[in-house]
C-alpha cells in the first residue's frame, strides 16, 4: 500500500505585486501511514492551509513532489479528488437557501454515491452530530457550530479514503470542538484503514487527536514524532515557572547555572513589572541556585510554580513562541 500522503522537498512560494518572493512551504518532506490521523500544527502563518490546498490539487507546488494515495497531486488530479474530501473551519461554507440536508445531498452527488447509500450515511451522521431535527432547516439559519458540523458531515457521507480538515475547530465553542473532534476519532475507529490529515493552531487538539504531529513554522518542519515522543524529547522533565520583578533585560543570569535548560522569558507586564521566566530543571535541588541568581541580580522572586510540561511550552521550546503570538 503507498502512503496516504508522500511529500519530498515539496516548496510553495508566493509572489506579491512589487514585494519580494514569500516562501510559504520551504522543503517540506512527510510521509503519512494510511490509518493514522496526522496533525500538522503551527502558528498562523506558518504554511498549514498551503499544505493541504496543494495535497487537495486546489493549489500547485512551486517545487518538489506530492502524492496522496500514490498519486501525484499534479499530475493525477482526478484521480486524487475522487479519493479525498476537504472540510476547513472558520468560514462560512455550505449553500445559505438550501436545508442541511439538501447541502450534504448535493455534495454526496458531486462524487456520485448511490442515493439509497447517500440518504444512509447522511441520516446516520446526522444522528451521530445530534442535528437530526435540523435536516430540514436552511442553512443561513445555523449556528457557526451546527454549520461546521453539516461540514463535516459532508465529508464523512462522500466516503473519503484521506479526509483533510483544515482547522476544523477554528472559533467554535469548546463543548462544540470536543463534540467534532470526537466524532472525527469515532470516525477512523469505525474505518481504521481511513487517513485523517488534520491542520491546527491548538497544542492541545493537536495532542487529544493526533497519533503524529509536524511541527511547521516558517514553512520548515521543526519536528515530527508522535505527541508522547515529542514530550519526551524536548521536555526534558518539570518546567518551573518563576515570576519575577522588574522584568529582566535579558535571561544572562541563569547563565551559571548549567542545570538550567531551555529558559524562556515569558508574559512580560509593563503595568506591574513583572514577568514569567519558565525553564526546565534536572531536579528541585538545584532551585536555590536560581533563586540566589536572581536576588543577587536585584530581581525579587513574586511568585512560583511547577508544573508537568504543556505541550504549549514545548511549542515554545521548539520554535521559540508562542502558539498564538501572531493572532
Ligand atoms: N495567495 C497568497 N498570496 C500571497 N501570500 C500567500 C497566499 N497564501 C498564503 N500566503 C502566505 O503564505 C504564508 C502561509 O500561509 P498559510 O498557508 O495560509 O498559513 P497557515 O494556514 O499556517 O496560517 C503566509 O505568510 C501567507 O501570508
Ligand atoms: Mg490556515
């Protein structure tokens, strides 16, 4: 069987009227199992979308190669579009006059299933999302929840052997984004030969879903690895988290202390002074030695924690910001 998704030195770039060349995908190389669900994870910005329009032959590549289920997404683009379906978040999608269900109809259509089978799936999903009462309601009258779910739904009913989402949960409420990212887990328990590729900006969704995640930013894959090999690699134990005062121009005085690693500055407050500085530690017995370092540098200790390593702050580790900083 080929992987569900090959890229080799796949590039992409982008040239804006009078400005200079934009790299958006800069050598991006994956390979992704058929049955697994891939997270490719970034801050915005980073290449996602790119990504997934050129597997989904919406968008060519300026260098490189790119095969979904074998097939190459430039040359094979029939054949890949029969194989795959594209849902994304964050906009408004699906025909406003028509009923969910006269929308999901129309698409089961579009890839010509057999209507006894197309009027199944569609009931079955429908049930499954809890949107059942609302197959006959028009689609301008949903919520940004209820409309993303008919998406998704969409895409299940077209029977797709690689679903691509391209930030499936973007601006839905919590309870809303458990409720699809669940269902999308139900979905390949239910078809384990099935590939999810899936874009996100949450750690966290990311972590809950994904049996792999690549870390993309700046249009370069920083890691790739499963989420417990990633903790495991760049965590590295504890992070503490040490709020001091005033904020320090740089981290210079952890310098002496070489069982401090990864130190970062964070959440610097020009109204109170004070900031976080998060760092990882072999163990609690070296504290003092920090906390020493920073009275001796005029900084005082206003507060501390320890905590497990979020994924978020393995985030910050890799690529050297936060998540969303560039919202
Ligand atoms: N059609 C376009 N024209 C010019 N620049 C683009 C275009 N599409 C994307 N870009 C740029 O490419 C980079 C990656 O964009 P995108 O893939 O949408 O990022 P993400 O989905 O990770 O937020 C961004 O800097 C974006 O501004
Ligand atoms: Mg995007």
């Amino acid at each position: 069987m080929p992987p569900a998704i090959l890229t080799k030195n796949l590039r992409r770039e982008f040239q804006k009227k009078g400005k200079t060349k934009h790299v958006a995908l800069d050598g991006v190389d994956i390979e992704v199992e058929p049955g697994e669900i891939f997270g490719f994870l970034g801050p915005n910005g980073a290449g996602k979308t790119t990504l997934i329009k050129i597997l989904c032959t919406l968008l060519y590549p300026s260098g490189g190669e790119a095969y979904v289920d074998g097939l190459d997404v430039v040359k094979d683009t029939r054949e890949v579009r029969r194989r795959i379906a594209i849902v994304s978040g964050g906009e408004q999608s699906g025909y406003g006059i028509m009923t969910v269900f006269e929308n999901i109809w129309m698409f089961s259509q579009f890839y010509g299933i057999p209507s006894k089978i197309a009027k199944d799936r569609i009931w079955h999903y429908l049930k499954a999302f809890g949107l059942e009462k609302d197959a006959h309601t028009k689609v301008s009258k949903l919520s940004t929840g209820m409309r993303q779910k008919m998406n998704i739904i969409r895409g299940f009913v077209t029977d797709p052997k690689i679903f691509f989402l391209d930030e499936p949960t973007l601006g839905l409420d919590v309870h809303i984004a458990r409720e699809v990212r669940d269902t999308i887990r139900n979905w390949t328990t239910d078809h384990p030969d099935k590939t999810v590729f899936l874009t996100t900006h949450y750690m966290a969704e990311a972590e809950a879903l994904c049996d792999r995640i690549a870390i993309i930013d700046g249009g370069k894959i920083v890691e790739c690895d499963t989420p417990a090999n990633i903790r495991e690699k760049v965590g590295g134990g504890a992070v503490y988290h040490l709020k001091l005062e005033p904020v320090p121009p740089d981290l210079s005085f952890l310098d002496a202390i070489p069982a401090v690693r990864n130190p970062v500055l964070a959440d610097a407050n020009e109204a109170t002074g004070q900031c976080e500085v998060r760092f990882n530690l072999d163990s609690d017995d070296q504290l003092s030695h920090v906390l020493q370092a920073a009275e001796t540098r005029g900084f005082r200790v206003a507060g501390f924690a320890k905590a497990e390593p979020a994924l978020e702050d393995l985030f910050m580790t890799i690529v050297g910001r936060k998540l969303r900083d560039e919202e």
